[in-house]
C-alpha cells in the first residue's frame, strides 16, 4: 500500500501549479484503481470530500513550505 501523502507530495513537487498538480492526479485517480482505493480511505480517515482533500492537502502543504522559507529569512535578518 502506498502512502498517499507522498503521492501528493509528487505530484506537488513535480508540477509548479496546484492546479495542474490536482488535474493530473485526477486524471490518474480514473486509470489506477488502486490508487482511487487509498484516496478515498485516506478522505474518509482525514475527514474530508473527495472533491476537495488534494486541494486541502495542497494548500496545507505549500502553506507549510513558504512558513519553512519565511523562518529561515527571519534568520538570515
């Protein structure tokens, strides 16, 4: 079983666009099964919509990236 987190994490890193990053991991959700399968038991777990729990995840994590810089420029000043 894969963790789907570090499936988000690809395609978020791959792709410079949230957006972009959630239409291509869409558009795999249809052709995987399996994939489809974890996504729906990590929504259900996390307790969100399978509409929304990648943009939720997504903005969760770019949010947590910038906060990360935002630290190490506080440092550097």
């Amino acid at each position: 079983m894969t963790d789907i987190t570090e499936v988000f994490n690809h395609y978020l890193d791959q792709y410079d666009s949230i957006d972009i990053a959630e239409a291509e991991f869409k558009k795999n959700l249809h052709e995987d099964s399996q994939l489809r399968d974890e996504y729906r038991e990590w929504c259900h777990n996390v307790g969100c919509t399978e509409k929304s729990g990648f943009i939720d995840y997504a903005e969760e994590y770019v949010e947590n990236q910038n906060d990360v810089w935002n630290s190490l420029n506080d440092f550097d000043e």
